[in-house]
C-alpha cells in the first residue's frame, strides 16, 4: 500500500509536468501535440497487457513484471537527466512564473477556462468508466464470455488509435475547435448506436467508431484550455486539480446507478462527455 501510494504521486506529477513541458516547447501545435501524447498513452494501454500476457507465458510472475517496468523507468530518468528540457520551456521566463495561489486565483478569474478544465474532467467518462461499465454490460446484458469482452474492448482501442492518427492529419488543414464540435456530434452518434446494439458481433463493430470519435475528445479540449493561457501553462495544471473531487465522485456515483438501474442506464449517462464537449467548442470563440 505504501508502495503504490509513492508511485501514485511520482506517477501524479510527471505526467502532468510532461505534458505542460511538451505544450510549452510547442505552443502554437498544442492541438497536435496532445493528440501524439494520447495516441501514445493508447500505445501504452494496448502494450501493457500484451507484456503482462508475455511474462505469464514465460511462467514469470507479477513481481518479475514490476522489476521490469522499474527498470525501463529507471533507464528513462537517467536519459531524461543527462539531456533535460531547455529550462524556458518548462518555467518560462523568471519575471512570468507564478506560485501555486497565484495560478490558483488565476485560474478562478477565467470562466471559459474552468469550462474547458470541466469538459477535460469529463473525459475520464467514456475512457476508464466506459471500460469497466462496457465489460459489465456485455457480460450481464448480452451473455458476453471474456473473450467477447476482450473482443470489444481490443475494437475500442484501435478505433481510439486509428481516430487520434486521423484527427493528427486533419489538424493540419482544420481548426482544433471546428474537429471538437465534429467530434462530439459524431461520438455521440455512434455511441447511442452501440447502446442499442443487440447482439456482440454488432457491438464489437460499432465499438471501432466509438473509439475513434472518443479519443480525440481529451486533446482537443485539453489543447482549448491550454491555449487560454498561452506560456502560462501552470496555470491550467494547477486549475485542472479543482475537478479531481469530481473525477473521484463519477466512479461510485455511477456504480450506485447501475446498482438501482442497471448498466445500460448508467452507461447512457457517459453520452453527456461527447454533447458536453460539443457544446461547449460550438459556444465557445477562438
């Protein structure tokens, strides 16, 4: 327990802290470059259980797969030290640095900022959530065995990775916040088709659009939220903090809806994100 409490902070702010860097090292493509930083998190969500798979082929256990994730951690930090970032790109210039109160209050002043950092906390909906609620409903309303849950789980991933790789080309020709409200109209489309899908088959092919109109859905809005606060990229990760309450809450709130309603109903809830987001882009000026 001690041990996943370190990694969960260690984890909690690298992350952030890179993709802020990244941002800051690109600002006019935040679009794109958030896009590249989520199909690679998609990479890593469709590799890591094909490695976990591999090691238990080998007869390995789970411990020998911790000690070579640390290890390839480890690597990454030495390489990571030895050629850090240029330090105006990760703090910007000393007059323009901010403390945590100071962006903190900054971030409160600007409404269509929170609005953004809210759409952003909304993406946890159709990503984490729908993979646990998904599974839970093609089992216990369709019959699913767990092979059929893999099945439509693996087409929602490569339709994620196949929709960012699209949506990395059409950034080249179109606005980041015309490809959100496209995005959101077309996901929520094809979600509420695959709500109605009645058999597995025809779930696991409606789950290929799902995946590529969702995945988009987080860089485009985080990239929305970043551009309101050009070079001050700390701003947005101290704001984005305001909704973990609310990325703590969804979970068991949705539990107890599928508890008292079933999982079809709690997973038509998920179609907020997509319409949310929609709205939001389409009200919303450059």
């Amino acid at each position: 327990a001690i041990a996943l409490a370190v990694w969960s902070c260690a984890s909690g702010a690298a992350g952030p802290l890179a993709q802020t860097a990244l941002v800051d090292a690109r600002p006019d493509d935040r679009a794109r470059t958030l896009t590249r930083w989520t199909l690679w998190s998609v990479a890593g969500d469709i590799a890591a259980p094909l490695a976990l798979a591999a090691f238990a082929a080998l007869g390995l256990s789970w411990r020998a797969s911790f000690a070579t994730v640390a290890a390839l951690l480890a690597i990454w930090t030495v390489a990571l030290a030895m050629r850090p970032l240029p330090a105006a790109h990760v703090e910007g210039p000393a007059e323009d640095r901010v403390s945590t109160w100071q962006a903190l209050r900054a971030a409160l002043r600007d409404r269509v900022l929170i609005a953004w950092l809210f759409g952003v906390a909304l993406c946890d909906l159709l990503d984490e959530i729908l993979v646990v609620f998904a599974s839970l409903h093609v089992r216990i309303e369709l019959g699913a065995s767990p092979a059929w849950q893999a099945a439509i789980l693996a087409s929602f991933m490569l339709g994620s990775a196949g929709g960012l790789v699209a949506i990395d080309r059409l950034l080249a020709c179109r606005s980041d916040r015309g490809l959100l409200v496209a995005c959101g109209i077309a996901c929520a489309a094809c979600y509420a088709l695959w709500l109605a899908a009645p058999a597995l088959w025809l779930s696991a092919v409606l789950a290929l659009p799902v995946g590529a109109t969702a995945a988009p859905l987080y860089p485009l809005a985080a990239a929305r939220a970043y551009a309101r606060c050009p070079g001050r990229s700390t701003i947005v990760l101290v704001g984005q903090h305001l909704f973990t309450p609310l990325g703590l809450a969804l979970p068991p709130l949705l539990g107890l809806v599928a508890d008292h309603a079933g999982t079809h109903v709690a997973l038509a809830l998920l179609i907020v994100q997509p319409i949310a987001l929609a709205v939001l882009a389409a009200a919303t000026r450059r």
